[in-house]
C-alpha cells in the first residue's frame, strides 16, 4: 500500500474489515466478529508466533474490542508487548495497553516497571511511547514510582519528549495535586523554553493551575501579555503559523490565561489592553480560526477590568459573527453576546433582529444558546415573552435533559421576575403540565413556599389574592386527565392549605376533589399521601372554626381503605386524620393552625423537658453525662488505655506506599523558597546555555521585583525571530475588515451569491422585517413602556448601530496606518534569533499544499478576494447547499468507465464547508483519480474489494 | 480539556474511538451510539456544535465535521474553545490528507494504528500538544521509517546510559 509506508496488515484482517462492513444487520457483525475473537483466541496463546503476526492480532484486538466486544483474554499479551525489545512491538504494545487498561487494572503493576525502564531510553521514540502510556496509566498510587524519570525528561534534549513529560506531570497534578505540589515551578520553568512547542504546552499546566488559584501567579501577567505580543508580531518560526494566522492555538490559550488573571485586577487588566487591542486588529475574520482568536479576545475582554474601546472592538466583532452567514459564527456570536451583556447591556439592543432570527433557526444547538442568552438578559419588562418563548419550545422538545433545564429555568425566571400572580400562576401551570415529571422536586417544593409566603412584600391582600387564583386554577386544572405527579402534590398541598380560605369554595366541594384526586391517582402513593394531609387541613380548619364536620361518604370509604393500606405511611396518616376529627376545637387549632406553614417551628435544643426525668435517675446513681471533648481528655489521663491504642494502629495494614519523603508545602509559598526545597533535584538543561546571554539584560532584573526566581521573560522576549513585522499583512487585515463592516461587500456578495441567506444588514431590515418580528423585538428588547412605539423601534435602532460601526472603523484604519508606520521602524536583529531569516508576508503560492490549504478554509460570507488570488472569483461558489449534497454512490463501482466518469466531473462535494469551485478541485486533486484507482487496484489485488454496501469507503474525505 | 475523539461512519460503525477518560466498553459504545443519533438526525447547513451535557454530562460541548463517509468527533469541557477545535479536527485530517495521499475511510480503517500515532501527537492526555501537521508527519515518517527498514523488528540498545548519565 504505497504511501502507507510498513503499516498494512495481512489479508486475514482486511477480510474481517471487509466482511464487518459488508454485515447487513448487528447480529450478523457480531457473528463475524466473535468468529474473529475465537480466531484470536487461539492464536495469540500460541508461544511461537513471530513478532510481526503478534503485533498485528493485538491490534486486531483492538479494533474488536472498538466494535464493542471484550477482548480482555487478550489483555495480558498487550502487556507482554510492552517488554519487548523491538521499538515497533513496544509501541504497538503501548498503544494497545492504553486502549485496554485504565489506570486501576490488575495488570498496570507489571507495566510500572517496564515504563520506568522506558522513561530512562536512549530512543526518544521509546520515552515518547512510555510517556502516553504514563498519562493515561498511572494512578495516585503509582504516581511515585514514574515521578523522578518524568521530573528527568522535562529536561530532554528533545522537544518532543520535553513536551510529553510537560503533559504528564499536568496528569499527575490533576490525578493527585498533592503528589507533584512541589513540582509546580517546573511548570513556570518550562515556560522559558526555548522551543515555542513546548511553551505552549505548558500553558495547559498553567492555565489549570490558574484556575484554580489566580493570585499565586499575578507575577506572570507581564510574562503572558510579551509571549503573547510576540506571537501575533510574527516572531514565532513560521512552522507555527496556521492559515496565515501566526500560532492561533498558543493565542487562544493565553487570551483564556490573561482572561483569568484580569478578572477583576484594574492593575493586571491594564498591562492587557495593548496586546488584545492589536489582536482585535490584526485578526482575519476569513478564516475560520481567525473567528476562533476574535472570539476568545472577546471573552477576555468582557472578564477582565472593563476598558471602553476595548468593548467597542468587542461589539464589532460580535455585530460581524451574527451578520454571518455561518451557523458557527452566529452561535459564537451569541454565546459571546451573552457574555458582553454582563458588562454593557445597552449592546444587545443593536441585534435584536439577529438574535430574533437565531431563535427561529432550524439549527437546535443555535437555537439553545439563544435561549441562554434570553436567560440572561431577562428583565421584568420582557419576562413575559420570553417564558413564553421557552415554554413553547419545552413543549416542542423531545430530549428530558434539556427539557428539565428549561423548565426549571423557566421558573426561576417566573419567580424572580412575575409581572403579575395570575401569570404566575399560569405559567406555573404550564411548566408543570408539560414538564412536571422531569423538574425537580425541589421546584414544587419552591412553588409550594412561593405560594405560601407569598412574593415577600407584606401586602396581605396580594398573598391572599396570589393564593385564591392559584385555588382557582388548580380547580379547573384537576378536570384534566393524567398529570404529573410532581404537579398533583402541589395541587394537593394548596388545596389543603387554601382550600376554603377565600370562603368561594365550601370545604365538602374541596374534599371531594381531593379524594377525586386520591381515586384517580390510587397507584401513586405520594399524591395519596398528599391527598389525605390536604383533608385533614381542610377538616382541622372547619373543626376549628367551629362548624359541624360531615365526611362524604366517598372520603369514608376512602379513609377506610387506606387505614387497611401496606403503606405504613398511609395508614399512619388515614389514622391521624381519624384522631383528629374526634378531638374539639381548641385541641386541634394547636395541633393544626391554619396557614402557619411559614412559622417557624420552635425546637427545645436543650430538652430541658427532660430535667426532671434526669435528676431522678441520677439520684438513683446513674452516671452523669459527661460531654464528649471532656471524655477524650480523660483518654489521655489514663495512659495505659493510650498507649494500647497507639500500638493497635501501629500493628494495622498500612496502605500508604513508602513513597519519597516529601514536604508539605502550601502552592502559596514563593517560588525561589520551592526551588530550594525541590527533591527531585532538576538538572539544570543543558541548552539553556544559549539563553543565559539575553537573561543577563540589565533591565530584566531592575522591573523584575518580588522574588528572584521570578521569570526573566523580558530577555526571553527577544529569543523568537526577528522584528520583522510586515505591513503587507496588517493592511491586508484592514481591507478585508473594511470590506466586513461595509455595507456594499455585503451587498455585492448577495448578488453574486443568489442563495445565501438573508442578511441582517441594515439595508435589508427595513424592507424584510415582519411586523410580528418587529413586535417581538419590542416586547424582548425595548420594555413594555416603549410598547406604542413598536414599529418604530426595529427601524430606528439600526440605524444608529450601522453609524456606529462606521465610526468605528474610520477610526480603526487610521489606527492601522499609524501601526503600519511602526511596524516600518525596524529593530536591530535579535542575537537569538533561530527563526527564519526573513519572514515573507505573503504565503508562498508555489507551494502545492497551501494551495490545498486555502482550500480547505471555509469561504464565509465575507471571504476576501485577498486569500486566494485569482481564484478567488470562483471561489464564491453560489451553491451553498450543493456543497453538501452527497457525491452519487457508486463512484468506485466495478464499473471502471464509472469512475472515470465520476472523476473527471467531480461533484462539490467539499466536506470542509467551505466552497470549492469544480475548477479548483480539479487542479488540486489531479493525484486523487491516480491515487484512488492505485488504491483501488490494491485493495483488488489483496481480494477484498468491497461490492455494493459499502462503495463509499474509499471515498476520498477531501471530496 | 478534550474528553473523546471519535471517527464515526455516515452508517453508524464507529472507525476510532479514543477516550481520555477511562470508561468502560459498553459505557464508550453507548457514547458512541448516542452521539451517532444526534449527528444523523442533524439538518444540513447548520453549525458544527451540539449540545453534549444530556450525553456526556455536565460541562461538555461536542464539535464535529462531516467529511464525505464519516463524522469526525471531538468531545471537550469549556476550557476549550469550539471554533478552535473544529480547527484541531482540520488539523487532524488535514494530517491524515498528508499521510495517505488523499485519505479515504478504508486508509482509516486499516491504518489503525498509524492513526493512533498520530493522534497522541496532536493530543495528549486531554490536552492538545501539537498543532503543525508537518512536525507530526515528521514524526510520524520517523517511526514509518523504521517499520518499513528491512530489518524492521530494530533492536533498542540495551543500555540505558545515554545521555543521562553523562
């Protein structure tokens, strides 16, 4: 198989591949696949097969046990692998172990030892293997045992092996903190590497480490914001450049740092404002992970100390994801609007539309997060309709999980913002109705306090009214058949209390609902149980009030069934109620006082009730309390008894290991006092040599302040490449930013691009809204005192919006001209420099894969011409939807003339969505017919060419 | 930190399945499954998310991208951003396009093992440690290098002196 270098397995293999894809039912696949588990069976015990065959049944293994079935006989040969001398074997070993195995199995103690061994190999192929195997297998307990070989390797000459120790003392300090706690400074030490790879690496550490406690690292603040600076200045070696974006990874992973440590520090977030400014800048919003840094800017601006033009760029960039056409961008956009809202919540009013749109979207996951940000932004003015809004798509919603969400959103908002009780009311109604066996029950038990608290004003009036609506309702609701139970207990409960509190409703109309209720539900114990409670409230008020109590003959026979009932909680409660209808009036108005839900009831904590009872038995000598923190007082006066109780644990099963003495040291404690007390001593690398020159720059020690280990970043600054900024790409950046925020590009593509969506470019707001649109708009965005103006307010607010956004950007390309000028002053070459000796501001066009690449990148709306040069013309391909259309089955039929054909007129069928025009994809996959034929012709030669089922396996992903 | 990444068939048979969490085999191939549901029943021309908590719990978001016969899946926590990591499954196959020469699902499905390889070099331990296609292929070639050497089963030298005890 060519191209696939020593991989292929034997035609046993791609026969079971080939039959399991050919299998027409489940059964059918297990069939075949447990006739291979018994092939491997026996096989694999035999104590002569070579190598080769081994590595091959064990991956073998590992497939059927993907398919999902046990392949646990099997396990204990993975583990033999490991042993083997051969790197091929050891690796396929590795892998299947770290497939097989977690990290509590019986059989990880006979790999420890052969990791340790492996972590100490000459071959950095071998420590790599051993080092996954290290993160996924090595538990608390073993952790120990690999420490020092881990501790080693973070100082491998290798980047790839610096990198992978990084991550495995990542594991162990979120596997056992306390384990590595006096390792932590590796972390901050290896983020001076010299290889950018692996600095970024240890941004995952630091990021956690900083989640967890921020004040402990404020000190690097400075540090991230310059890494972060000579990032998007191109100083990183161009390797790391992703579609024209310099290391977006490392970018996004320390905007989510600075975000964290500029949350709420005025002094950090200042430092930060330069360097996201720039980014905002600079960003392309063509590409997809250009998006990806825009929105992770916009993150950290709405957590880190406010700063107005910041916010500013903050809106634009949303305003520019929800104007896209892209499903990814609108959802980025709301997630992001949902965060800037906490910081200025005037901003949601510009999207309205937009985010009305989103929330009729198809797309379910859109549609979710805009109900996330309706969460949000909820206020008493728009309440109303956006429960609404929710309730409705509870009701059109299948999946439990999200609908319980909703639900119990739904009420939280109900309580927190209810316009009114009768609406109150209803929703709850709704809410319970639709979704009452899913809420949780913590919910109706809120609802029950609601009601009975009423809404905390002390307006009786109000409470009592709340109470008699609710009665009401509840009335007319118990007609309808089959609701929750959740729903009923509530009802019950109500009644009970409320019943007859309004004098509407006489108490022998309650009862006999609530032992409607009772009959109707007999086989839900709890609502009966509820049902029974409510009577005897409604009973214990009457007798109180003093008016005759007649039980319905159907609450009689209902009570007598119930004193016969299995359940002890019924019958004990069926038996209350008969002993409290036999007692008079003043007894049960202590027993029972109505509406006192809310008191509190008073508890005697001391039982000083008992003091006599107390002070007899002790007369007749029993031994007085004596109060536990005396009691072990005494322990410790008698010795002997002390004494006996050391030995006795001393003598038990001690299931600490004999691990490395280590100290106890709190994260808090400053670095250089850590370094000191390090254990595991760290050899100083050995080619930190080179980086000694620039750390000894005067002006690195004189800002550095507090400690002195603290990280000389400033010297570090100048490691990466050379100041060579190029204008070509920020003005690049700013066109394709003029041609976004532009209102004409918008225009042209729609043009040009008959079936994009509708955009919400102002233009267009004014002819397309609806009226029920704009309505919804209203009510959502603009108050119910605005309500007269409703069909103004969708046509004003864009319009100053768009002003805005004009504004903004006039003052944006001036701002580009004056960092253009900067970015001219060019600094003297750094002595460090090992990136390229000029770094090219346009991406070579001659090479064959980047062409692939502006390919792959998915054309949004607003796709530049800049990208792709002449082909950019047809790259605005005007069939979105065609691109997703499936390529004919059958394009690698038997048929050969078939394939020719199928070839030699590719349908678009780019799975990257992005657009590809046929042209394009003719003269970049011109190998894919040869490639795919030579593929083909193989896999016949092996015999295993696959007839009619599964022809699509060999369909090329790119298309 | 990314909880799973799995390649998934248009058919339903899962093609790679890596968990960074230790789960059991059925619970994975409950997963697997639950995950297949969502995806086909999704509409064309929506975005590439989906709400994850009703399968993996809370605090987990699922990115995928459909490439002619298979899902691509990445299942990861809010440390993570969406759009960067349906930019980690384009690194993915993009690495995989290198590797085989326009790779299809068959080049997945018998490269079992070569996939693996590559995939602990992009993520590590839930982490993502490597995003230049062309430094994993270089890694990659390097351990192709030595299967496809003639005398393929290569000895490791024995002693573990080297450079640590220098």
């Amino acid at each position: 198989m060519g191209s696939q270098g020593g991989f292929y397995q034997s035609k046993e293999f791609l026969d079971l591949v080939k039959s399991i894809g050919e299998a027409r039912s489940k059964a059918e696949e297990d069939r075949i696949v447990l006739g291979e588990i018994d092939t491997l069976k026996r096989r694999i015990s035999d104590p002569d097969i070579p190598k080769r065959k081994m590595k091959e049944y064990i991956i073998r293994l590992v497939y059927v046990e993907m398919l999902g079935h046990d392949a646990s006989f099997g396990y204990i040969h993975a583990v033999k692998m490991t042993h083997d001398d051969s790197l091929l074997v050891k690796r396929t070993g590795y892998l299947a172990v770290t497939l097989f195995l977690n990290e509590d199995h019986d059989l990880i103690i006979l790999i420890v030892n052969t990791i340790q061994k492996d972590l100490k190999s000459d071959n950095y192929l071998v420590a790599c293997a051993a080092l996954n195997a290290v993160c996924k297998l090595i538990n608390e307990e073993t952790i120990p045992a690999v420490l020092p070989q881990v501790v080693e390797l973070l100082a491998h000459p290798k980047e790839a092996v610096r990198k992978k120790a990084t991550m495995a003392l990542h594991r162990f300090y979120q596997k056992s903190p306390s384990s590595v706690s006096h390792l932590v400074s590796n972390f901050r030490k290896r983020l001076c590497d010299n290889d950018p790879g692996v600095m970024g690496a240890t941004l995952c550490p630091l990021f956690e480490l900083i989640t967890i406690d921020v004040n402990s690292y404020k000190d690097l603040v400075m540090s991230f914001v310059s890494i972060l600076k000579q990032v998007t200045e191109r100083r990183l070696p161009k390797a790391y450049d992703y579609h024209q974006m310099p290391a977006p990874f490392i970018q996004i992973k320390l905007l989510k740092i600075l975000a964290l440590l500029g949350s709420g520090d005025k002094q950090a977030s200042e430092n930060m404002y330069t360097v996201v400014g720039d980014i905002f800048r600079k960003c392309d919003s063509s590409s997809n992970i250009g998006n990806a840094v825009l929105y992770e800017c916009i993150c950290c601006v709405s957590s880190i100390y406010p700063n107005p033009k910041l916010l500013e760029s903050a809106a634009d960039a949303i305003s520019r994801f929800l104007k896209s056409d892209s499903h990814n961008l609108k959802y980025m956009g709301i997630d992001a609007l949902g965060r800037l809202i906490k910081i200025s919540p005037e901003i949601a009013e510009q999207h309205q539309l937009a985010v009305i749109d989103c929330l009729e979207d198809p797309d379910d996951t859109l549609k979710r997060k805009t109900f996330e940000l309706l969460y949000k932004m909820t206020k008493s003015t728009n309440v109303e309709v956006i429960v609404d809004r929710m309730i409705d798509y509870m009701i059109s919603i299948n999946d439990n999980h999200y609908k319980t969400e909703i639900a119990s959103r739904c009420v939280e908002l109900a309580e927190q913002f209810a316009p009114s009780n009768q609406w109150f009311i209803q929703t709850m109604n709704k809410v319970f109705a639709h979704a009452g066996d899913l809420v949780n029950t913590k919910v109706a038990h809120n609802l029950m306090r609601l009601i009975a608290e009423g809404f905390g004003e002390d307006d009786d009036t109000a409470d009592s009214q709340l109470r008699s609506s609710a009665v009401e309702s509840y009335l007319h609701i118990l007609g309808e058949p089959k609701l929750p139970s959740v729903f009923l207990q509530v009802i019950c409960w109500v009644l009970g209390e409320y019943g007859t509190a309004d004098g509407r409703y006489s108490a022998s109309y309650i009862t006999g609902k609530l032992c409607d209720v009772a009959e109707a539900y007999s086989d839900d114990e709890t609502v009966k149980a509820y049902a029974v409670t409510a009577l005897m409230k409604i009973y214990a008020i009457e007798i109180a009030a003093g008016r005759k109590v007649d039980m319905l003959p159907e609450c009689q026979s209902l009570m007598e069934e119930f004193l016969a009932s299995h359940s002890t909680d019924l019958q004990q409660r069926a038996y209350e109620l008969q002993a409290v209808i036999g007692l008079d009036a003043h007894a049960v108005e202590s027993i029972m006082p109505s509406d006192a839900s809310c008191e509190d009831i008073e508890v005697d904590k001391a039982l000083s009730f008992l003091n006599g009872y107390i002070e007899d038995s002790i007369e007749k000598g029993a031994q007085p309390y004596i109060p536990e923190s005396e009691r072990s007082g005494m322990l410790n006066i008698s010795n002997f008894r002390n004494q006996d109780h050391h030995e006795a644990s001393s003598h038990g099963l001690r299931f600490e290991a004999y691990e490395l003495p280590k100290q106890t040291l709190q994260s808090r404690i400053p670095p250089a006092s850590l370094a000191s007390t390090e254990l595991v001593p760290v050899s100083e690398p050995m080619y930190v040599r080179e980086s000694y020159q620039t750390t000894i720059v005067p002006s690195a020690s004189s800002d550095a302040g507090s400690t002195e280990l603290k990280l000389r970043l400033d010297g570090v600054q100048k490691k990466w490449g050379r100041q060579t900024h190029s204008p070509a790409t920020s003005t690049s950046s700013s066109t394709s930013q003029k041609t976004v925020n532009g209102i004409t590009q918008v225009d042209g593509s729609n043009t040009s691009n008959s079936r994009t969506r509708e955009t919400y470019d102002s233009r267009k707001q004014h002819v397309e809204i609806t009226p029920e649109k704009q309505k919804l708009a209203a009510s959502l965005f603009g108050g119910s005192s605005k309500s007269e103006k409703k069909p103004a307010t969708g046509h004003k607010i864009p319009k100053p919006s768009s002003h805005v956004v004009e504004k903004s950007h006039a003052r944006k390309s001036s701002m580009e001209i004056a960092s253009e000028k900067k970015a001219s002053f060019q600094q003297p070459p750094d002595l460090l420099d090992f990136g390229e000796p000029t770094v090219k501001s346009a991406a070579p066009s001659v090479d064959p894969f980047k062409e692939l690449e502006g390919l792959l990148e998915p054309t949004t709306q607003f796709a530049s011409a800049e990208n792709h040069g002449s082909t950019a013309a047809a790259t605005k391909s005007p069939d979105m939807m065609g691109l997703y259309t499936e390529t004919p089955a059958g394009i690698y039929d038997k048929d050969d003339s078939d394939i020719l054909s199928g070839l030699s007129n590719p349908p678009v069928t780019n799975m990257f969505g992005g657009t590809t025009s046929t042209q394009v994809a003719q003269s970049s996959k011109g190998p894919n017919l040869k490639d795919a034929l030579e593929k083909d012709a193989l896999v016949r030669q092996m015999g295993v060419t696959p007839s009619s089922p599964n022809p699509n396996l060999f369909k090329d992903l790119f298309g | 930190m990314i909880k799973a990444v799995m390649v998934i068939n248009t058919q339903g048979k899962p093609r790679l399945a890596k968990f960074f969490e230790y789960l059991p085999l059925e619970k994975q191939q409950e997963l697997i499954r639950n995950v297949f549901g969502v995806l086909c029943s999704r509409p064309e021309n929506v975005s590439n998310f989906v709400e994850a908590e009703s399968i993996f719990g809370p605090d987990s978001r699922l990115v995928y991208k459909h490439f002619a016969t298979l899902y691509v899946i990445f299942v990861f926590d809010s440390s993570e951003n969406e759009l960067a990591m349906l930019d980690l499954i384009q690194v993915l196959v993009e690495t995989l396009d290198r590797c085989f020469k326009n790779v299809c699902e068959l080049d997945i499905v018998f490269n079992y093992s070569k996939i693996h390889t590559i995939l602990d070099d992009i993520i590590c331990g839930g982490q993502v440690l490597e995003t230049r296609s062309t430094e994993i292929m270089r890694a990659v070639e390097e351990i192709s290098k030595l299967e496809a050497a003639p005398n393929a089963i290569t000895l490791i030298p024995k002693s573990s002196s080297g450079w640590l005890s220098r």
